[in-house]
C-alpha cells in the first residue's frame, strides 16, 4: 500500500511492519517535501512518525480518541487521515492548517496550538464517554516540553484520582520542546532516558546484535522480553512519580519500534484505568540537519532539501523586532546586572537566545510555563531585580490572572515584551496575537506601549526599565521598519506623550505601534486624492495622550484610528471612551481587527481580508468622510482644498 491510497487511519490494521516502516518512510518522504517547500513545523512530526503508526494500529478510529498536544507533531497524523492529496497546501490560504481544526477533520478531535492542554481535553472526553455507557479509547499524545506546563500536571492530578476512568496518555519523550526543556521533571525525565539498561539497549549494542549472520536483522522474542525484564530490574521505580499519582505506568520504550510500541499499546489498552505509556523519540528523525540541529529545524521557513539551508530572501529586509529587542537586552543586562531575561521556552523566538548566550546568568528560561514565568517575575521584583519577560502575545493569555493579581493590584516594577503581537500569519487563529490590547487595557497599573519602529523598541524598553510600576510593550512579528539603530546610549521617552508626525486639515489618523507605517502610507494615498492628514503616533495606549488628541479631534472633527489588534476593547475604543468622557463629539471612525478570527495565511493576505492595507483603508476613510463626493464636485487642486 501506498501513503496516497490511505484515506483513513483503519486501513493500517493488519498491515506488516515492514508494511508499516515502508509507509513510514513515505510519510518522512512527503512531510519533508511539503515543509521545504513552502514552510512550516519539521522537527516534532518527523519525530512521532512510527508512534503514529503504531498507535493507529491499536486503535478504531472510527470510534477512538486521540488527542495531540499543541497539534504541531501531528502532520503524520494528517497524512494518514485524508490529507495527502491536499497536503502542499499546508499552512496556505485555504489550504490544509499548521494545528488540528475540529472543523477540518472528524479525526481531528480536539485542536490546540497552545501546549499542555490535551491530557485534560482527553479526561473530559472520557469522563463523558463513561457517563454515557459508552467504550471508546481516549488518548491524549503529550511532549516532555509540554508536560512542564501546570495545567498538563493538573490533568494528571485529576486523572489519578479517577482510577476507574480508562485513559492513556502518551509521554512523547525527546527531550524538547521548542528549545530544551528545562527543570526537576525534565532531569528526572533524562535519568530514565539516559540510565545505563536504556543507553545499552537502544544503543549500538542491539543494533550489533541484530545484524549478527544468525539475527536476520530482527532481536528474537525471547531477547525482546529480556530487554524489557533488564530494563525494569535496572531502573525499578522509574515511573515511580507518575504511579504514585494514579497511573499505571509503562516504558520508556523505543519510538521508533513500531512491534515494540504496538505490544506495549495493546498492553495499555487492556489495563483500564489511567494509564502513561513512556516513548523516547527523536525530534528530527529521518533527517539529518533536523536531528543535529533540534531547535533550529523546530520549524523552518522553505528551504533546499538537500543542503538543509533556508531559500535566502529575494530582498534582504532590516533585523526583526525580536532580534533588536534581543540585542537590546543584551546591552541593558551589561550595564546593570539587576535585569534579568525570562522566556518560557521560547528562548529562540523572543530574541532572548542572544542574552542566553551573551550573559547566562541573567537569564532565565522556566518552560512551558507562563503563568509561573509571570508570578516568578514578580517575586524578583520584590527584592529589587527589574524582570523582562518575553513571551508570544498569544501564549501571555495563558497568565491573565497572574498579570492582575500578581502584577497589576500590587504595582510590581516588571516589563512584559509581548512578541508576535498583531497578525502572525501562517500558524492560525490559535497564534494571532489579536487580543493584547484589549486584555492589558483592563489592568490596573499598567503603562502599556507599542514602537513606531525598531529604533522607537530601544528607547521604549528604558522607558519601561526605568518605571517604578508594571509596563508592557508589544512588537510585531517580522522584520522593523530598516530605520538607523543605535547601539546604546538610548533615551527614555515621557511617558503619556505621542508624537505628531504628519500635519493635515482634513483628517486626523491616530495609529498604534505597527500600524503607523501604515498610516503614513494611507495619509500619502490621501494627498494624491487632496485630503491631507495629521498622522499621530499614540506610542501609549495607557496613559493615552489626551493632552495632544482631543484638541486635534475637535479642530479636525473626522477622526480614524488605527491597530493591528482587536476592535472590540482595543485601542480605537480607548479612543471613543476618551472622547465620550470628555465630550469630544466628533466622528470616529475605527480601523483594526474585526470581531472573527484570523485563518491561516501570509500576513500580506490576512491584512487583505481585514481590509488593513492603505489602498484598503484609504478607500473606507473616503467612503466613511465622504472625501470622493467632496473633492469630485469641487474637482480642485490639494493645496486650494487645504487653504479652504
């Protein structure tokens, strides 16, 4: 059988090993094809390809449950689920998505790009299941990252307690996440993992013993049951934590054995109650560049096959937000060792893999685990150090409660940088960084910011460095504006106070952060029309520059604003409530993200079907102002226009 004849997970039943490592092979084939091509996650779906395979074989379907944290592991699992034909649209506009979507497949039973949440999304299944009578498998597929966030640990907690409940997880060791997991539970992880029987027989050992002329290349049974007696009489309580919380524990086994993960699956099955199967995988299987380099082909934008290297850009395009904050950083921690960097587990992503490397001990990376980063921030804060946490917008949701009731009532000194905040592109609704505005403008104490430009993050992150109270400063994803940057020497801004870069008579655009190259681009677009704008960067969404908007709007009187985040809370409302509060009535007209989600795709497209881009906007000012009847009945020149 052929990967392209399967369309659906059942006709893998009674298939031969070599059967199944020959559609194994296919899988590695296609997945490597397809991300080299146009981009997207490599490392985590090479790695789980014979324990998809060998969980499948064990499973029904039709019926059964299987629950893939965070989701990015489970391209194995689309391609043997109806996907193949349409897998070269991975991560493309209207093409196959990056993460499960419920809506996309009946075997896609629960989506996630957030890590840690499938072990609980699974006990709640199985909790209904057993309500109703019914007997289906439910199974939740874990990382070791993952299994580092808190609420992965409360799933377990519940599940132990719940000792009649059929459920099985499956820690999917490989000793990463996106960078390399950190903490006790880790260490305790690569004991198990690296102890003598384990390093023995996955080793070189068994692979000697396999080719011996008498071998055939296959262990016999009898040497099978002697590897996993040895491993238990050598490492007696190495799944002691996790059977003391409930579970029945089974492993480590080898993932990349399809017959050893398909005994031990079947084994699992009949138990009955909670119960851990630990596999040990290696992220990258398969591929050579990607099992050297673990972090850096976690994902990949396209890049040639053969060599490993990512296709360079057409254009060469400025530094990214992220490495200029990094940078930043850098010379911050230099000049005052009381900063302190901290990431969770996404060292790499924010820029602060640059601090890691520079200045080791004012770095801090706690895992998979935002919600301790933030209260851990806090902490230090308390006994003088000033903490920069770097954490994805999307995933910084995951602390809301910790960012009031740690940060916010008690007024901690601590700067949060919010990366990726806006419109991030192909990874999906799950990642868009949409909803930052509004969730920081409800807390209390916060000054909360966002740069015109790269050059605007330096001074704003002294700015936020040297506030006696909480800041957050959100950056887009991408590459900056390409404006000369300097090396230090950074002054602060004050703050409460934008900027007017732009005058005009007919409009007055006021954009946040990001959007404000855009609003110069749309202000250039009204000129050429003969409507001239004033161009305000805000640079504070709390406190708001009232002193320098509201006599604008009442001198003005037709008002646009514009974010690359929610309407509904976001900047624009801050706006409209300022106004209101202070009898500014005027027309106001908000541009941003509507009240739907943002689907996967490049972020040129996602602005396009928001109607973000200048020839967009331009055209829904004119529309709103009524600038087109205006200057087509007066048909003059600008300047005449601006004078009158």
């Amino acid at each position: 059988m052929h990967l392209s004849e399967l369309t659906h997970p059942n006709q893998l039943h009674g298939l031969s090993v070599p059967e199944l490592e020959q559609i194994a092979a296919q899988i590695r084939e296609r997945h490597l094809e397809v991300v080299s091509n146009s981009g997207g996650h490599l490392g985590p779906g090479l790695g789980v390809v014979e324990l998809t395979l060998a969980l499948y074989q064990t499973l029904d379907l039709d019926q059964d449950r299987v629950i893939w944290d965070v989701g990015h592991q489970a391209y194995p699992h689309k391609l043997i689920t109806g996907r193949y034909g349409d897998f070269h649209t991975l991560r493309q506009q209207g093409g196959v998505a990056g993460y499960l979507k419920r809506c996309e497949s009946d075997f896609d039973h629960f989506g996630a790009g957030h890590a840690s949440t499938s072990i609980s999304a699974a006990l709640g299944m199985a909790i209904a299941r057993d309500r109703r009578g019914e007997s289906f498998k439910c199974v939740a597929v874990i990382g070791d990252g993952a299994l580092t966030g808190g609420m992965a640990l409360e799933a377990i907690n519940h599940a132990g307690h719940l000792p009649n409940t059929p459920l099985l997880v499956v820690l999917n060791d490989n000793d990463m996440s996106i960078s390399p997991p950190v903490g006790a539970l880790s260490t305790y992880l690569n004991r198990m993992r690296l102890s003598p029987p384990m390093q023995f027989l996955s080793g070189s050992v068994e692979e000697s013993v396999k080719h011996l002329p008498f071998m055939g290349g296959e262990l016999p049974p009898e040497l099978n049951r002697l590897k996993d007696s040895m491993r238990r009489l050598a490492v007696p309580k190495v799944g002691a934590v996790f059977e003391e919380l409930g579970f029945t524990y089974m492993g480590p086994i080898d993932g990349h054995d399809i017959a050893e993960m398909t005994r031990t699956f079947q084994a699992a099955h009949r138990v009955g109650g909670p119960v851990m199967v630990h596999v040990v995988t290696t992220k990258g299987k398969g591929y050579p560049y990607a099992e050297a380099d673990q972090v850096g082909y976690h994902a990949q934008s396209a890049f040639d096959l053969a060599t490993g290297k990512a296709r360079p850009s057409k254009t060469p395009k400025p530094p990214s937000y992220s490495k200029v904050f990094g940078q930043t950083l850098v010379k911050l921690c230099e000049q005052d060792s009381t900063v302190i960097g901290i990431t969770a587990a996404m060292a790499t992503g924010t820029g602060l893999d640059l601090l890691q490397k520079a200045i080791p001990s004012q770095y801090v990376d706690v895992g998979i685990a935002e919600q301790h980063a933030v209260t851990l921030a806090g902490g230090m804060a308390c006994e003088g150090l000033k903490p920069v946490v770097a954490i994805y917008s999307t995933f910084l949701q995951r602390a809301y409660d910790q960012l009031i009731h740690d940060i916010g009532i008690q007024n901690l000194p601590v700067t949060f940088v919010l990366d990726r905040a806006g419109i991030v592109g192909a990874d999906g609704p799950t990642h868009q960084g949409q909803y930052d505005i509004s969730y920081f403008r409800a807390i209390p104490n916060f000054t909360v910011m966002a740069p015109k430009d790269e050059s605007e993050l330096q001074r704003m992150m002294v700015t936020c460095l040297q506030h006696n109270g909480p800041t957050a400063l959100r950056i887009p994803r991408g590459p900056g504006e390409g404006v000369p940057l300097m090396e230090e020497g950074w002054e602060p801004l004050t703050i409460g106070c934008g900027e007017t870069l732009r005058q005009g008579d007919d409009l007055l655009i006021v954009a946040y952060g990001s959007m404000v190259s855009r609003a110069m681009a749309t202000a250039d677009l009204l000129s050429q029309k003969g409507v001239q704008a004033t161009v305000v960067n805000a640079r504070f969404l709390r406190p708001l520059d009232q002193a320098l908007i509201h006599p604008l709007a009442r001198r003005i009187e037709k008002v646009v604003t514009m974010e690359e985040g929610a309407l509904a809370g976001g900047f624009g409302a801050a706006v409209l409530e300022s106004f209101n509060d202070h009898d500014v009535l005027v027309p106001l007209l908000r541009l941003g993200i509507p009240d739907q989600l943002v689907d996967h795709a490049t972020p040129q497209q996602s602005f396009e079907v928001l109607g973000l881009t200048p020839e967009q906007m331009l055209v829904r000012i004119s529309e709103r102002f009524g600038f087109d009847r205006v200057h087509d009945t007066l048909n003059q020149p600008s300047q005449t226009l601006i004078q009158s």
